[in-house]
C-alpha cells in the first residue's frame, strides 16, 4: 500500500448505514445493463479503430482555451505533438445547453481517476453519459504510486494565478481564462444577445469542477488535521504520439484548456516560465452508435405537480415571508412514503 494511502479510512471503517441497503453507487451502477452495453460497444469501437473516418483536425495553442463538436459515435482524440506532457483541463457541454459534465455524477459512479471505459456523467435531470475513454496512452509508472494520471479536481484561475505570481498582470493566463475562451466559442452561448448576460452565464459555466488529463495528484488524509487535501506532482513521461481518446454518447461540444502550467516543471510567470506545448485533437467517425442512456422518472415533472397542487412551496423567501412563515412548508411525503406503522 502507497504511503498515502495507509492512512486513508478503510470501507470497512465507514459507518453501515443499513443492513438492508447497499450504499455503493459504482457496484450498483456496473450491475446495470446500461452500463454493461456500454462497456460492449466500447470494445467494438476500439477493435474497429482502423475503419474509424477522418472528420477535421484542430491545433490547441498554448495558453489558450476551445470548443470542438463532437457527434454521437464519433470519438475525439487529444495527442501530444513532443516528447514532453502537457496538461489538459476538460469540459463537456450538450450544444442545446441543456447538459453538461458533472463531478459529483462521475466521481460517485467511477471514482475520482479516469480511466479506460470511464464514462463521463452529465447533470442531475438527466444524468447520462456524456462521453466515455476508450484510450489512455499513460502508464502505471506515469506518476509515483497512489497517484493518478487523470483526475476530477478543479483549475487554476484568475485569483490564485494573482495569489502565486503578484507582479503579475491581470492578463495572465490560467485554464479559467481559457474555459472562458471555449465557452464562448459555442455557438448557442455565442447566440445569447445580451452580452453582460453572455459573459455571466460562461463564468458560471467556467466555475464548474472539471477533469485534468496527464495531471499527476494524489487524495490523501492527513490525520493530525482530520481533513483530506490534495497533492500535485510533477507529469510523467510521454512519447510523442502519447494519446487519450472519448467516445462520444451524445453530442457534445468538448470545451478544453491547454494549462498554463505545461507539465508543472516550471512556473507560469518570471524568467523561468516556459511556454506550454501545442496539442494536436482530431474528430473520428466510428459508424458505431452508443447503447441507449439510461430513463429515470420525470422528478421534475413530479415535484412542480407538487408545487401546483400545494405539496411543495416555492414562493419567494423575502424579509417578510422569513418572519411570517416559519417553516419550510408541506413536504408531499403522503404521495410516495408510506408512514403508517
């Protein structure tokens, strides 16, 4: 066992909540014949590789940010172009707006390092894969032991960018500035005519969580403080030609970030910053289509019903209501729970 890793709280040390119920959403979730298909299809599209289409070809410059569509069946390829890594901040994003990649979906069903089969989960309300990895080019000695080669996080923005380099201007850049940039280049956003509406709308977009590919980190406990934190490491070796591959499941528009930070064996400001490598990204067309998403039951449906038949209140928590109303109203509990003893 890693070093890091011995002080973690074992399964078997967390709090059993229920005899009766199983609370281990990625074993329940890999039972499902959802995800079952989607591991068949995965195999498929990587046996077909050499019958995949060519369908465009995109540079990602250093210090910059994009959006790349990608269809339904079709797979995006990210490969390094020198013998060097460079980190990769990824989003995804439905081109209606409706969907988007979601942390807490995809880390709760597969955990916080992506991997082969990896799928990638979008946004309560829907919550289906979005995009699944079908090539993963790193090995197991990328990055030292208990660490992972790609992993749920954050970025680096604007504000720490200032807290770690002060001499520097508000023009440097961070993967925040670039999702900024993606975000923007995705036509139903570019669409919005009001521009501080525009502008608002992609820092929120920007703000989410997102996944960093050939970004070493562990997750590990410290005991002393009862708190976990996270510890970056410098990339591991890559090959030029070094790639990562996903599968699309829906459409998508791919909103990426070339990070400031390279392979994180330099500063991003100063006399020793180097500049980041350029990334080539390619589009495929596999003609193999993804196994149905998954259908949950219309929640939303149900609880406005809630709402307009008095189960649930959802009028407006101004001064006045907090003093006046002094709880949070009916619950709607008789129409799904049964109580009686």
């Amino acid at each position: 066992m890693c070093k890091s890793c011995a002080s973690k709280p074992l399964p078997s040390d967390a709090p059993n909540f229920s005899e009766a119920l199983d609370y281990d959403l990625s074993k329940t979730w890999r039972q499902t014949d959802a995800y079952k298909k989607n591991v068949e299809v995965v195999d498929k599209v990587c046996a077909s590789s050499k019958d995949w289409k060519f369908v465009y070809e995109q540079t990602l410059e250093p210090h910059t940010g994009d959006a790349y569509l990608v269809k339904k069946g079709q797979v995006i390829r990210m490969e390094h172009l020198h013998d060097r890594a460079q980190v990769v901040d990824w989003h995804f994003i439905t081109p209606d707006l409706k969907e988007r990649s979601s942390m807490g979906n995809s880390v709760c069903w597969d955990g916080f390092y992506l991997k082969k089969y990896y799928q990638v989960m979008s946004n309560a309300g829907e919550m289906k894969p979005l995009v699944t990895m079908v090539r993963d080019d790193t090995t197991d000695e990328f990055g030292p032991e208990g660490y992972g080669n790609h992993i749920w996080i954050y970025h680096c923005s604007p504000e720490w960018q200032n807290m770690f380099y002060p001499d520097a201007g508000p023009e440097i850049n961070s993967c925040h500035m670039n999702f900024v940039q993606g975000f923007h280049r995705v036509p139903a956003i570019a669409a919005i005519e009001d521009e501080q509406e525009r502008k608002d709308f992609v820092n929120v977009l920007a703000s989410d969580h997102n996944f960093q590919t050939f970004q070493i980190m562990d997750i590990y406990y410290k005991p002393e403080e009862k708190q976990s934190k996270i510890m970056l490491g410098v990339c591991g070796d890559v090959k030029k030609g070094d790639a990562l591959e996903f599968y699309a499941n829906e459409d998508v528009y791919v909103v990426v970030s070339s990070c400031p930070y390279g392979d994180f064996t330099s500063p991003v400001f100063g006399d020793k910053a180097k500049l980041p490598d350029p990334l080539k990204f390619t589009v495929w067309d596999t003609g193999i289509q993804p196994p149905e998403a998954p259908e949950w039951k219309d929640w939303s449906g149900a609880f406005y019903d809630m709402v307009e038949s008095g189960h649930k209140d959802i009028s407006p928590r101004t001064e006045e209501s907090l003093r006046t109303v002094p709880t949070s109203g009916p619950n709607g509990t008789e129409l799904w729970l049964n109580t009686e003893k």
